[in-house]
C-alpha cells in the first residue's frame, strides 16, 4: 500500500530505520523495515504515540498538522500527520537532516493521505 511511497522517502534520507503509519486507535496499518532497530518495540512505541496524541488532539491547542520530533538516545523518532486519525512514524539515526525529510514527506503527503 505504501511501499513505494515509503522506498521513496527512504531513497532519499538514507538515515531512516522504519517508516510507519498508524491509526490514532493505536493499530499499526503497515510499515517498513529498512535496516534493524532491534533495542526499539515500535509497535508499542506507536500505540502509545497514538494515545498521547489523541489526548493532545482534545485539548484543541494542537495543529491539525504536525511534525513532531523525540530524541530516543542515538535515534530520533519523528511523528508527521497525515490526517486527523492517522499519523506517519518514523525512526531514524539522530544524523537525520529533519528539514530535508520533511521536505520530501510533504512532497508526498497527498499520495500518502490518498492510500489511506
């Protein structure tokens, strides 16, 4: 669904470990594995985003879209909305230039948000 999208992103920044896309209910709808991150449980990590970021959402302080960035020791977990009930997760090296791959995931928003 989302391969070549996420080859894409990946072809590009390099420093990326996994791509994934989850739903604010907490359920992981596919991601990609593009070298080991063994030490990380993201699909727990991705559970938990969605319920942070649920809560957030009822607050109505928060922006419909977001980029959000959490240092995880040597990676970064980075969190991009794709629309109000799924979000993009993403863990990389903490080498990633977060400005370049923003670039390129809002490049590709639409055609992320359109195989939703």
């Amino acid at each position: 669904m989302f391969e070549d999208i996420f080859a894409k992103v990946y072809d590009k920044n390099k420093e990326i470990k996994v791509l994934g896309v989850w739903g604010k209910d907490g359920l992981v709808l596919e991601k990609k594995y593009f070298s080991p991150a063994d030490d990380v449980d993201l699909d727990f990590t991705g559970a938990e985003l969605a319920d942070v970021l649920a809560k957030i959402d009822k607050t109505k302080i928060a922006p419909n879209k977001y980029f959000l960035k959490l240092n995880f020791g040597e990676y970064y977990l980075l969190i991009y909305s794709l629309t109000p009930e799924f979000f993009l997760v993403i863990l990389a090296d903490n080498t990633v230039i977060t400005g370049k791959l923003s670039f390129y995931l809002d490049l590709y928003r639409e055609k992320l948000v359109y195989s939703l």
